[in-house]
C-alpha cells in the first residue's frame, strides 16, 4: 500500500486557505518572486479551464436550443 493512501484526503480549497494563512514575512524576496511567478502561473491554469468549461456550456446550450 502506497503512503499516499493512507494520507487523509484534502478538502476541495484547503490547499488555497493554507496558503493564504502563511506568514509571508518569513520568505525572503527571491521566494515572494517565485511565488508569485507560480500564482500567475496557476490563474492561467485556472482560467484555461474556466474558458474549456464554459465553452462546453456554451455548447450544450446551443444543442438543446434547437
């Protein structure tokens, strides 16, 4: 059995509110640039869904228009 599984799993957003609850005074410039390089990195991430979803939603709309 992996160790992973025996990890309990994490609620949907608890990985977001424990980010936002770090002390950012304890990271030092190079680490607040790479962090915010890597939140810019996952707003793309997030809005690339965002637009796959609601193009689907778009779609499915049209389908049952007709």
């Amino acid at each position: 059995m992996d160790s992973d599984d025996l990890e309990p799993r994490k609620r949907r957003g608890e990985a977001l509110a424990a980010l936002a609850r770090e002390d950012l005074e304890l990271l030092g410039i190079e680490e607040l640039k790479e962090r915010i390089t890597a939140l810019e990195a996952e707003i793309v991430r997030i809005r690339n869904q965002l637009e796959r979803k609601q193009g689907s939603l778009s779609a499915a709309e049209a389908l049952f228009k007709k």
